[in-house]
C-alpha cells in the first residue's frame, strides 16, 4: 500500500537510472492502431508489472515517452449522485481531483453500478450529467485527466460477462456489502446484479490495466476481489496457455494497488456535530451542498447548532460542533491550524458564523461559477464526455481482445 | 396437440391486433377503441423497420458443440433448419454460454467455427436466415446487464439446471455466470422482438423465466413511464412463445437400444457423426447391436434396437412406415445392415459434401458469420436503446 508521495520519488529514481529505453518489441505483436499514445502504455508486453518500459509507439517523442512513462494509471468509480455537499469534496474529491498532476487518471461516471439498487429513472440522465459537469467544476482538467461514462464504454459490461465465468458464487455471497443490501431489499428480492456488483467493479478496474485504485473503507473488500479476480485469470488463462492462442504471453491483467489519497477533512453534519455531513440525513440543513446559492449558504450557517462556551476551540471532545466548525474554516481558508486559533479563539459565534460563511462561499465560488459555464452549453458537456469515452475505450478495446483471445474465442 | 393450437391461434390473435396497433400510428387519438395498453395487444412497428417482411421471428441459440450426430440432426436440427421457410430465423453459436462451465480454450474457437458451418452444411439457407456468433453482437451482454438489475436472485436459484449443474461444480465453486446464464438467454431473446423460441424440455423454465422478465420489465419501466423519458411508450419488449417444431425422431444408441443417442456416451461407436465416412459408418452399423429374431419389427418392446434401426432408416430413406414394414419384415440383419448404411450414407452425403466445401475456405464462412452479425446488430441496437432510454440512461 503505497503513499503517493513515495510513488513519485521511486519513479523518478528509476527513471534516471534507466534513460535509455530498451529496444522495441516485436511490432506484430501490438494489436493497437500505432500513434496511440495511451495505447502503448497499455500494452504492457512482459510478465512484469512494474515495469515501467512497456512497448512503445515508434512515432512518439522521447520527452513524451518520458511523460508518459513516469504516469502510473488510476480509475476512479463515481456513483451518479447528482449533487455533491461540502463533506464529499472536503473529504475526498478534491484530492482525487488532485491525483490527475501525478497520475494518468480516468473517473467514470457508474450508471451501470447505479441501477443495482432502486433508483428514481427519470433522474439517472441529469444525475449522470450533472455529476460529470461537477467533477469537472471542481477542476478535473481534461488534459490530463478522462472523465467519461460507464454505460458510454461497451466493454464494462463484455468484461463482466467474460470474468463472471471464473467467478465463484461464493467470493460474492462473502461480500459484506452484498450482505447488507440484499438484506435491506428482502434477501431472495434483491436484483441479482447486487450480488455480481463486484465483478463489474472489477471490470471498471481490470480494463485499464490500472496502477491503483483510490478506495475507502466500504470498497476495500471489492478491491480485494478483483485483485484475486485478476490472479485467477492470469494462472487460468495466461502465461503459455495464452501463447499457444496466438497472444503475447505473460499476464492479461494487472493487479492493482489499493491507493489511500491523502486523507481528507472529515467534516461532520451541520446539526448533529457527532454524525459525518451526509446526503442521506432528511434535514438539508445539515449538510451545505457545493451548488448552495451565498444565501442558503448563509442561512444554513446561521442556523447551524453551536454551543455555549466561551470562545473557539479545537480538539475539545465536548464541542464538536466547534472542532468541526473551525476545521472547515481552516481547510476552505488555506490557513494553519495556529493561524485560525491565533484568529479565533477569543471570538464570539456570533462573529465566527458570519468569517465562516464568506470564507465557505469565497472557497465555493469558482466550483459555481465553472459549474454553471459548463452546463450553460449543454454539447460542449457531451463532447468532453465523448471523447472521454473514446480514449477509454481505445484502451478497453485492447484489453478485451487479449482476454478473449486467451479464453479461445473466435475473434 | 393443445399447445399447438394456442401456438395457432396466438398468431392469428396477434397479426389481427398488429394490424390495429399499425393504423393508430396515423390517427389523432392513439386509442380509438380505448382497448388498454397490455402486452400483445400493441404492437408498434416503429423500430422494426430494417425489417422486410411480416413473417414472425424464430431465434435459437446453438451450443457450440463443434460436432453433431445423427441423433441430434434427426431429432431437432433437420426441423430447426426447416422453420426459416416459415419464420425469420435467427441461429447463432452461444460461445459465451459456452464458458459457464469449464471447457477447453483450445477448443472453443475451432467448434464455434465448425458448429456453424454445420448448420449451413445442414441446410440454413443464408438468404432465408442470419447465422452468427453471440460473443459478435455486443448488444447480448448489454441486455444481459440490463435484465440483471430487474431480475430478482430467488427466480435464478429456482432454476433446475442451476441447481443440477451447480452441484456438480461444488455448489458454491460454480461461478455466477451458471447462476446468470438465464439472464443472458433471456437476453438473446428479447433483444430481437422473437415471436417464438424453440425449446426442448430442459430450456422451457429458462423460457419461462425470460417471458416473466419481460413481463416484468415493461411494467416497471414501460408505457407512459417511457413516454415521459421521450420513447414511443407500449411495451419494450415482446413476449416470446415456445416453439414446440414438428417432433423429431428420438435416435437411440447403436450400443444400446434403451438409451438416446448421444454426445457424451463413453464409445464413440454408439453415435453416427455427421462426418462419419462411409467406411466408418458401415463399420459403426455392422456392429451394431441388434438381435436374435427373425424378421425385423416395429414396436416390439422387446426389441429396442429393431425399432430404432427401422425408424432411422425409415426417416433417411423418406419411405413411410408402411413401405419399410412391406420392403424389409422378413429380412435377415446381414441383409438389412447394408441397405441401412447406403441408405445413411446417402442421407448424409449432401451434408458432408456442403461441409467441405464451407470449411475448405475459411473466407467465406468468415464473412457469412459476419455480415450475420450485422444485420443481428441492426436489430439488437434498436431494442437497447429503447431499453436505455425506458430505464432513464444519458444516451
């Protein structure tokens, strides 16, 4: 389980120690149109995944290839929510966000993961866009990163299909998060893809020969699934096996790493200090969601429970609202932990709430202002998803084409 | 027989009504006779228009075995390949049913081929029917994906075969593509608006579960709910019936005259292969079991082996029962047992002549599975979109 930070330097080290590439692999046997640069680096063409000199297009630019050698690749899976509140990004998307300067990165959007459990249908098509249109507001830049979805890539669905048959009934039965849902829709009742969930999930991974994957505590144990998934494939249909089928040789997939992204703030709700900022509490007032007008942003502040203490603090168990309060001042400010008690530990609630909400509203502002820029045009929206969608799937495409040729199709 | 009556007068029930369904696109009031939506009764023809014909849509799913023997052809191939003079048939070779048990990757590529071209060498008229390969048309595990979100798990644990096959893997090895096989069946079902589906005995609960699936979709996601996402509204899909062909003969063993014919029998001498030579089948017959009688019989109980030869030769030969009885009552086994092989011989000849000449360049069978595939997309395309449109999709 690697930390990004060491990722980077062990890169690096390696890069300069090996400048020079190594000669160029056999061209025949790259199934890939060639001046697809993403391509290359999908083709990973030795039994070792670390490697970071797989086969590489001949057209491409030495600093290019070094660019793109020192990129390691990471997926991430967004549920299509629609709406996402000041404890998602504060939590986690703005470092996913930021893992796109390290890595190559692709998010999707999971329609397909979405429809597992019941869900509204005439608000699937506006959660799907509205949530792409909020990544790329809270600054998913499309130069660097892919952001596409699912249901968009055909081949999510042909690599669960095709992993699905080396899938034990009873990896899923074990999964907790299966057990917990299909319980909650009355066992027997629950659609069967609650149960083969994962196997999508480790498709969505699979598929891109990800480095890593960014997980949290309820994904883990998917995680692990597909990291066994993967190694099954591998000993049941690679290696020698697939080269008497015309392939390469070596291993189809990659395994990938779990990636813990530097630990975001935990922000609580704004009525109940002791429970986490949440989308499924019934009262709105307790959460702040990024695309709250100044004013609703305002009132929710206003509003929202404090104490009766004198002054702020921090890390006082009996004044969670405060340490929750005062850490989010801290996060959306940019300033130290000791600058903010320097600034407020004699003030009043009174005098913090109003700090708090121009410094929340300034820290949101360019998220709106983006977000409203992208949904005013609605093709320029479908034509970022588009394209996202044909990079991914010039990668995909690769992918699945080895698989079934090593699974003996008739291709 | 009952069920073909239901069969008869469904296809009458349904042209009348299609008719109906066809002249409400013109008129300003969608329902003149306020009859209510329900399935069967509409059936729009908006989205079949790649469709030439009326004839109604047959699909059947074959098994990519890669070698196919008498008892087979004579008992369901021969009358499948015959139903594309009466229906828009669809065959395609199941080759990602294929891998819900173990098998051999060294194998599936081969058998997928050759399962094809046996089936033209066996008569599938290309111009008539559209042959292709499952895993050509990505449509079959869209829908199967699709259909898994409204398929409660309790139908599929019910289901026979699961449990049969399951138990055998080691229960809980079994992978969860045996549990979702009847998803993807209903899937190659349902994509193409089948009219009818023919079915064995062990197929017909997987055929109940996808006419319940159906059922069940169009209720949740179907009619005005589609109308509001911007569909033409009505049912998305269509309710296939079983198809129950004109029987087909029931070829025992050449080794034992009480049990079927049949692929996985132990001695390979107790099957006729499509692709037996002459030598091998005169071999096969001339050791076959037979008995100690005199004369030769239909229908004796206590001779299995003679009623099985006369019946096989009696369909090679296309000669009614009576004819045989006339031609070969008093005949001695010696004298029987060539005029049987000749009369095999000659029944298959066409056959292997055919396979030859498909399997001899791999072009041609590469582009007649191809251009299959094609026009099976052209379909499949349709009823997915429909289907991601109803479930409320960004297309």
């Amino acid at each position: 389980m690697a930390h990004a930070t060491d990722l980077i330097l062990s890169s690096s080290s390696r890069l300069l120690t090996l400048y020079s590439p190594p000669p160029l692999q056999n061209a025949h046997q790259l199934p890939l149109p060639p001046g697809s640069l993403v391509s290359a680096i999908a083709a990973d063409s030795s039994d070792n995944t670390q490697t970071l000199f797989p086969f590489l297009d001949s057209d491409a630019t030495a600093p290019t290839r070094l660019l793109l050698l020192l990129l390691k690749r990471v997926v991430s899976g967004v549920q299509p929510t629609g709406s996402i509140h000041l404890g998602n990004y504060l939590g986690a998307i703005k470092n996913w966000v930021t893992l796109q300067d390290t890595y190559e990165t692709l998010f999707f959007i999971v329609d397909l993961h979405a429809i597992t459990l019941p869900y509204d249908v005439q608000e699937l098509r506006k959660a799907t866009r509205d949530t792409a249109a909020l990544y790329l507001a809270c600054g998913v830049d499309i130069s660097k990163a892919s952001v596409f979805v699912q249901s968009h890539v055909r081949a999510h669905v042909e690599l669960m299909w095709l992993l699905s048959s080396s899938t034990p009934i009873g990896w899923l039965q074990k999964m907790t998060q299966f057990k917990e849902k299909s319980r909650k829709e009355g066992g027997e009742n629950a659609s069967v893809s609650l149960l083969t969930y994962p196997v999508l999930m480790a498709a969505d991974i699979l598929l891109y020969k990800s480095d890593f994957v960014p997980v949290g505590e309820d994904q883990k144990q998917h995680l692990e699934l597909a990291r066994d998934l993967a190694q099954r494939v591998n000993n049941l249909y690679g290696g020698r096996k697939w080269k008497k089928l015309g392939g390469r040789g070596g291993s189809i997939f990659k395994i990938p790493e779990p990636l813990i992204p530097q630990v975001g703030a935990r922000v609580m709700s704004l009525t109940d200090g002791l429970s986490k900022m949440s989308k499924s509490a019934p009262s709105d007032q307790s959460r702040i969601n990024l695309l709250d007008s100044k004013d609703l942003i305002a009132d929710k502040i206003k509003r929202c429970k404090t104490d009766s203490f004198a002054g702020l603090e921090f890390d006082n168990a009996e004044r969670p609202e405060c340490n929750n309060l005062l850490s989010v001042y801290q996060i959306v400010s940019g300033k130290t932990k000791e600058e903010v008690m320097e600034e407020c530990k004699d003030t009043s609630w009174g005098t913090f709430k109003p700090l708090l909400a121009d410094a929340v509203i300034e820290h949101l502002s360019p998220i709106q202002v983006r977000y409203e820029e992208i949904t005013a045009e609605a093709a320029y929206l479908d034509k970022v998803l588009s394209e996202g969608a044909d990079r991914a799937t010039e990668i995909a495409e690769s992918t699945i084409h080895n698989l079934k040729q090593a699974m003996g199709f008739y291709l």
